[in-house]
C-alpha cells in the first residue's frame, strides 16, 4: 500500500481542517493543574503584607493605591 499517493490526494483543506480537530483534541484532553489553594494564600497573604510594608516606608504610597484603576505586587520576585 501506497501512503504517498493517498496522502497526495488529500485536499489541504481537509487536511488542515484535520489538523485542527486533533489539536483541539489534544488540547481539551490535558488536564491543567493551578496553584494549589494553600499557594494562592499564601502568595494573596504575602501581597498584602508587602503592601504594608510599602504604606509604612512611604506614606505617599497610600494615595497611589487608592487612585489606582489597578495595581500589581510582587512579594516574592527571584
């Protein structure tokens, strides 16, 4: 048999069309795993301890958090 010559006869579209339902296939049947809930504490309780900490070492700080649309902190970076 032949492969060569039946993949040739095959219509890109069909062929990219295919390709596209084994990557979804693949995609939608991993499992992807979060950080546990004792991470996200954790990370959540070191973010409000560093803002905090940047309150008590910069009063101007508190009028940049208040007015923000939004912020991030970095509690841990290395």
């Amino acid at each position: 048999m032949n492969y060569f010559v039946t993949i040739k006869n095959i219509d890109m579209k069909k062929l990219n069309s295919i390709w596209i339902i084994v990557a979804i296939g693949v995609l939608s049947s991993t499992t992807v795993f979060g950080q546990s809930e004792v991470k996200k504490n954790k990370i959540i309780a070191d973010s409000k301890i560093a803002k905090e900490e940047f309150l008590k070492t910069d009063g101007l700080m508190k009028g940049l958090f208040e007015d923000a649309i939004g912020y991030v902190i970095f509690p841990n970076v290395g």
